[in-house]
C-alpha cells in the first residue's frame, strides 16, 4: 500500500510504501494502546474512585438500596410467619379446649393430662455439629406442623364426636339406681309367690324404702305410660331408645305424665304400694325388645 505525502515544506510529494505486515503490526499496536489505556482508567477509577465524593454518593445509594430490599424482603417474611405463627396459637388453644373437653369425656381430669404446659424435653449435647436454619427450613417446619396440627384437630374432633355419642349413648342405658334403697326384698329370678306359694318367675327389683320415698329415671328418655294398672298399681314406663324400657311400679303417687321427657335421675313418682303388694317397695324392671332383663346388669349399686 502507497501512502502520499503532499506539504508545502516539501519541494516534491513524497511516497511511502508500507506491507501488509507492517499494517497489521500498527493495527496491533494502536488495538494494544486501547486496552492498556482502557485498563488504566479502570484501576484509576477502582483505587481512587472511593475517594471522590460523587462516587461515595452513588456507592452508599446503591448500598442503601440493597439493603432497603434485602429489609423489605426480611419484613414482608416475618410478617407472613407471624400470621402463621398467630393462625397455629389459635389452632392449638383450639386444641388444648378440644383435649380437656375429651379427657373429661374419657373420664380424666384434665389437669393429670397437663394441657397447657410445655412438655418436657432434654438430652445431652449432640455430637454431630449443629446447623442454623436458613428461612426457607423454618418456612418448611412450619408448612410441616400447620399440617399436623390440622390433622390432628380432625382427628380429634371425630374423635370427640364419637365419645360425645357414646356418652349419649350411657345416660340412655339405665344404669341409675331408681331410689336410694340399702338392700332388696326381692332379686331377679325364680321365687316363692307371696300371694300363692307357688314358684314363679319375678321379673324385676323389689326395693325395699318407705311411703313417700322420690323415685327417679334409671336413665333418660321418653315416659310412654303412666297410669293406674290392675296389678301393678301406679306404674311408670320411660322408653330410653335402643328396645330398652324400664318399669317403675307399686308407686304411691305418679309426677310425670305419657309423652313427658324426663333426664336421668329425674324425680317421676313416690314409693307406695298400690295394686299387687304386701307391704311399700319399688318393684322395677328392665326390658329390652319386651323380654325382661336382669336389672343389676345394669344398676350401678352394690349387691
């Protein structure tokens, strides 16, 4: 390539030829100039930049910046935990009422089951070098136990719905002794007829109390007769569901009338002796399907 000189210092034009490489050693050259001038100014700006206050200025906004995010970030997460953690307090006081209602279901105080205090835990220091959780391992221990704790208040509310049943279920057997009687005249069974002297079949209770004395429902249910009856006397039947009727009869007054609903232990006559009697008792009875059973099955009563 010819590179042409023209000058007014110069009588003549002048030529210089210069080659290809010695072009690309110049291009080299001038592209070499540009990188260390480029690098220069980086390291100039890098060691120096700090001290300028225009800089410090942009450096402390961007600092400032990352670190109202990285706040932001922080606070929008420990929000959303503490609507978390809220929801689980609630969830478990729910289930602390839940656990005292069912304990008293099951027969327990709930002070020996100790709802409402820490349980005790301990152990001896691991071995094994300990790890701080990170945010997202407490996000997913507390995705964890918000389940469980879900699921353990499904499972006890069924469970809590079945005892409630269950428990429904006993005050309808009657297992309340009708009057408060020391011992019986007469017990379940075969016996000698103090009218005939015959062996017969006595299908109840005679309690032994004097004229007057309450006579209560064995259980709860619905009275379904109450009324005079030929032999035995003022007589009340409550049905309590399920077959079970029971029988209270000889009384001297009747305190309930047909279609009353009484609760257990509810008073429903007085002891007497009307209709087939010697002397004033309870005679009571307890059918199941309309066949006779024997009462103390079910009386909760010594003897």
């Amino acid at each position: 390539m010819d590179i042409i000189l023209v000058s007014d210092r110069l009588a003549k034009a002048r030529t210089i030829t210069v080659s290809l490489s010695q072009l690309a050693v110049l291009a080299f050259a001038g592209i070499g100039s540009v990188i260390a001038f480029t690098t220069a100014l980086n390291y100039a700006v890098l060691r120096y930049a700090a001290d300028l206050p225009y800089m410090q200025s942009m450096l402390g906004s961007a600092r400032r910046d990352d670190t109202q995010r990285a706040e932001s970030y922080m606070r929008e997460n420990l929000n959303a935990m503490a609507v978390r953690l809220g929801q689980m307090q609630a969830e478990l006081l729910r289930l602390d009422t839940l656990g005292e209602r069912l304990a008293k279901l099951a027969g327990f105080k709930p002070q020996e089951l100790m709802f409402g205090q820490t349980p005790g835990r301990g152990g001896a220091e691991s071995s094994v070098a300990s790890q701080d959780l990170s945010l997202g391992d407490i996000n997913q221990q507390l995705d964890a136990l918000t389940r469980r704790v879900e699921d353990r208040g499904d499972t006890l509310g069924v469970l809590e719905s079945l005892l409630t049943l269950e428990s429904a279920r006993k005050k309808l057997v009657p297992s309340m002794p009708p009057v408060q009687a020391a011992w019986h005249s007469s017990s379940y069974g075969w016996r000698i007829d103090p009218f005939t002297g015959q062996r017969a079949f006595h299908e109840g209770i005679d309690f032994m109390a004097e004229s007057g004395t309450p006579i209560h429902a064995a259980a709860g249910g619905v009275v379904v007769y109450s009324d005079l009856h030929p032999q035995y006397g003022n007589m009340v039947e409550i049905d309590h569901g399920n077959g079970l009727v029971t029988r209270y009869a000889h009384a001297s007054k009747r305190l309930v009338r047909a279609g009353d609903v009484v609760l257990s232990g509810a008073k429903i006559a007085e002891v007497g002796r009307t209709g087939r009697a010697t002397g004033t008792h309870l005679h009571f009875e307890v059918r199941q399907q309309g066949v006779p059973q024997n009462p103390t099955q079910f009386l909760r009563q010594p003897g």
